[in-house]
C-alpha cells in the first residue's frame, strides 16, 4: 500500500508530507483546492509525462517521494530484482522534475528508466476517474482480469509451458529440416568428394614419406656416381684391401716360425680384411638401392602433386585428407539417419500442438463459464448505482490456432449498453463520464479480490450524482477497502461518511511570499473537524445545524 506521500514544489503545494494508512481515505475540499494536483504529483511519481510546468513557480525543481508498504510476495520484488535493484523492505519511489523540462526517477534511490518505473506504479497504484480509466479500458487486458476473477493463474501458466514446448519443438524442427536440405544440396558434391579420395587413398604421413623419396630421386645420379668410385677404391689392385692381402700372405708364412708373436698382428689384418669387405657389400647395397630410375622418380612426384592439389581442393593440410575423407563419409551416412530423425521431430511438433490445443481448448471453456458468472456478479452492482437499465458483457472469442500464443488463442473484451434499447459496445466507447466511472466501480468490486493493484484512487467518481446512489458509491469503496488501500477523491458527503480516514484539502495564502500567491494545504480531520467539513459538503457555504445533524446521522450510519 502506500504509506507516505512527500510532494515539494509542485504547481501549488510548496511542502506537503502524509502519511496514509490502510482502508478508506477521503480527500475533499473546495472546488480548486488542488485535489487534482495531488493526483497530478503521485501520477508523475508513478511514471507519468514529466512537465515543466508543474515546478512551483520561482522555483527551479519540484520533487514527489512515494514510500510504498508491499508484501515480501508481491510481484514488484521481482521485477526490481530482474533490473538488479534492491527490493528489501518499504518500496521508495522518487521523482524529480525540472522547471526546465527534465526530470530524472529514482527507486530506493537507484536511478531508473520512466519505463521501468511506469511499469512498477501501474503494480502498485491504480487511478480510476471520469476521464483516467486506462487500467480497465485498455481491451488487451480484459483477458488477464477474467483469468484472475476465475482463478486461472495455474491453468494460463501450464497453457504457457505447453506453447513454449510447441514452440521449441518447431525449432528444432525447422533447424534440422535446414540441416537435411542443406546436406541434400550438399550431396552430389559430398559423393564426388568422397569417390576422389577413395580413389586416392591419402595416408597419414605420406606427404613426408612422398617428398623425402623425391628428394632422394632426384639427386640419385650424384649419389651413384659417388658411390661407384668408391667403390672402386675398395677393390681391385693397388687398393687397400689388396695390400692387406698381400701382407697376410707374407704374415701368414712367418706366423708359423715365430712361435705366437705374429698373432696378434695377424689377426688384426684379419680383422681390417673384413671390414673392408662389409664396408664393400654396404656400398654395393648403396648403389643399388638408389640408383637412379626416372620412372620412380615421375611416380612419386605425380603421387605427391596429386595429393597436395587435392588438399588445395578442400583447403586442408595434406596429412587431414584421410580425416576429411571419414568426415564426408560420415556426412553421406548421416542423411539415412536423418530422414529418421526428421520423422521423430516431426512427432514431437505433432505432440506439443496436440497438448497445447487441448489445454488451450479447456482454457476457452474455463474462460466462457467464467465470462458468464462475472457478468453475472457486475449486473447485481449496477442498480444500487443507478444503472439498472445498463447491460453488461463480457466477449470471449476463441481465435483458434491463427490466434494461438502463450496465454492461449482467446480475446476478451468488456461489452455494455448504457441505455435499453441500445446495441453493446466496447467499454471504453461510453459517452458519459459519469457512467464510465460507475462502470468501473462496479467492476473493480467484483475484481478487487483478483487482479487488482493493492492501492485503488477513485477521483470524483460520485459526480452528478447523489443520495442513495451516492451512498450505494460509498458502500462499494468501504467494501473495496476490506482488502485493499483505497483513497477517494469526492464531493460526496455519504461518500466521504464512509471513510475511515478523511481528510481535507484546501487553499490558503502564502504567508512567505510576497505577492499573493496561495499554497495547497492537507489536514487529516478529528472527529470534530471531520462533523464540520460533512456538514459544509451537506450545505455549501452556511453550515447550518440541520447540516451538523444530517452529518451525525451519515456518520452515525457507517457506523
């Protein structure tokens, strides 16, 4: 609810602080007191149009603060910590207008958008009047009223968890089906692909293995030529090996007669001798391992050019042909598998849209038996205020799937007539404004347990009207503040007699100023005071005793 209201230089009120209490709260006073400026300062709070010219004039800025009591549940806490604002304890709302036009807002004192805050005064405060009827007009919300009169907060949340499964499972419905078509154009080139590798056969490493043998090749002939001189000094006469031969020889003859001392000598020739013939052998293997053979050589240089204009091809590294190749293999495979599961997500959609229609279609009906029974209930509201000609009706048109969406497929709309005769219209197409207010007090009587913010302003709703009709306005306000804070602006004395707390706005001259400028005062009135001020209501100017009495009796009957 709210608890207190700070208003500072705005229009005619230079400093004005209250606190406000739950139940019924009276504003009255003279016409032009600036009972409509109070409403005027707590809506540019709440987020409405910030103007210049509501600054008090000679001075540069006003200011409005509204401290605002809420339940630990209520909806508002969440929102502020959605937008990473502290939402602990009382609720301080603050707005700050320029003279120059600008105006900054501020929640707990963390500046905020106008957005966000218009979007949390319209949780906490609705201001109902002739002209100002904007919570109950708009068609777009009629739907969500008679969910909450009905009680339907559970079955328009699942309805929502059944859409949004519908809705994801179209999603990923239609990305697979992306997927499918694009490997389906992808699949001529996907088969080429995968037979030119196959024929290619790619090993991992083989580039290497390629380049190192051309390589080789290619300096073979050097290599060989090499190869064959030496081994020409390895064999033959006058080499090395045919001087150890004839040592040995010659060794071999005196080893005899020498009695062991040659051995040694002996067995290391034997030994070089060898030597010399392996490394023979192994210059043989050389030269013929890497002779020179153009063939192999235009062999391994077609096979490694094909391999890398291959991977130019698909723009990867040689050594990832093999992967490449099980890659697109893979690919091909997977459009069997797919058509599969193209089947399976098409049965998901086909489920989730079953599920949804049923609930929706529950919901519709939900919808229609509650329509009845609220209209029902807004029609026994009429007569006491006057309206007993006056039809009321609520639309529930079922759109179906073209109008399918989170709260399900159906549009509701508040109908009435005004007069016998007359053919229903939108509620927000009434003419008189009298009749709209008493619209909308019916209508909040019967919603004010659901779907109802938890502070409701009435401003001048009594217009034009008074005695029993008056009343039955003040009986329905005191019933609607059972449950909820309710602050009526009126100029109705069996209005204002039903209020728990009253009190009286009036103008008076500004003792600081010098000109004659006046200033906007409130009083919370005492028993006394409150007796006077009824009376005033009751007969205008002169208070008579008959008006005290006819007070006492209007006071007497709240009672």
């Amino acid at each position: 609810m709210l608890a207190a209201l700070s208003i500072r230089n705005i229009v005619l009120i230079d400093r004005l602080d209250l606190e406000i209490d739950r139940g019924l709260t009276a504003l009255t006073g003279e016409t032009g007191a600036g009972k409509s400026i109070m409403l005027d300062a707590l809506g540019l709070a709440l987020g409405g149009r910030g103007d210049g010219s509501l600054v008090r004039a000679g001075a540069d800025q006003g200011s409005v603060t509204a401290v605002f009591d809420i339940a630990g549940d209520h909806e508002v806490r969440g929102l502020l910590a959605e937008n990473d604002l502290d939402g602990d304890g009382d609720l301080l709302i603050r707005r700050v207008q320029s003279a120059d036009g600008r105006a900054r807002a501020f929640i707990n004192d963390q500046p905020v958008s106008v957005q966000l805050l218009r979007s949390i005064g319209g949780r906490l405060v609705e201001i109902h009047g002739q002209h100002d009827n904007r919570a109950l007009l708009e068609a777009d919300s009629h739907l969500g009223l008679v969910d909450a009169f009905a009680g339907l907060g559970g079955e328009v949340a699942a309805l929502g968890g059944a859409w949004q499964a519908w809705r994801q499972a179209e999603e990923k419905l239609a990305t697979h089906r992306d997927a499918i078509d694009q490997a389906r154009r992808d699949r001529d080139y996907l088969e080429h692909s995968v037979a030119e590798l196959e024929r290619l056969a790619p090993r991992a490493g083989e580039e290497t293995e390629l380049a190192d043998l051309r390589q080789l090749m290619m300096n073979a002939e050097k290599f060989t030529e090499d190869l064959r001189e030496a081994e020409g000094a390895l064999a033959g006469d006058g080499t090395v090996e045919a001087r150890l031969n004839a040592a040995m020889r010659k060794l071999g003859r005196a080893a005899e007669r020498a009695g062991g001392r040659l051995d040694a000598a002996v067995g290391a020739i034997d030994r070089a001798l060898a030597e010399m013939a392996e490394a023979r052998f192994a210059v043989a293997a050389a030269i013929a391992d890497i002779e020179h053979d153009p063939k192999t050589l235009e062999t391994t240089e077609e096979r490694l050019f094909s391999l890398r204009a291959m991977a130019r091809k698909h723009s990867v590294p040689v050594d990832r042909l093999p992967e490449l190749l099980a890659e697109m293999t893979a690919r091909l495979a997977a459009l069997a598998s797919d058509e599969t599961t193209l089947a399976a997500l098409e049965a998901d959609v086909a489920k989730a849209r079953e599920g949804y229609c049923r609930k929706a279609e529950t919901l519709s009906g939900q919808r229609a038996a509650a329509a009845g029974t609220l209209d029902g209930k807004v029609m026994a509201e009429l007569a006491p205020l006057k309206l007993e000609k006056a039809r009321f009706e609520t639309t529930v048109a079922s759109l179906g799937e073209a109008g399918a969406g989170p709260r399900g497929w159906d549009r509701a709309e508040f109908m009435v007539s005004a007069n016998p005769g007359t053919p229903l219209g939108p509620l927000r197409k009434i003419a008189s404004g009298g009749e709209l207010a008493r619209f909308m007090l019916a209508l909040k009587v019967v919603l004010a347990a659901r779907g109802s913010a938890p502070t409701l302003i009435f401003d001048e709703i009594d217009t034009g009207v008074g005695g029993a009709v008056a009343e039955a306005i003040g009986v329905r306000l005191a019933r609607l503040a059972d449950g909820l804070q309710v602050l009526a602006v009126t100029h109705s004395p069996q209005v204002a007699a039903r209020a728990d707390i009253h009190m009286r706005i009036s103008k008076e001259a500004d003792g600081g100023a010098a000109d004659d400028r006046v200033v906007t005062r409130v009083e919370a009135l005492s028993k006394d005071t409150r007796r006077e001020e009824i009376a005033r209501m009751l007969a205008g100017a002169r208070v008579t005793d008959e008006a005290r009495a006819a007070a006492d009796r209007l006071i007497g009957s709240e009672a």
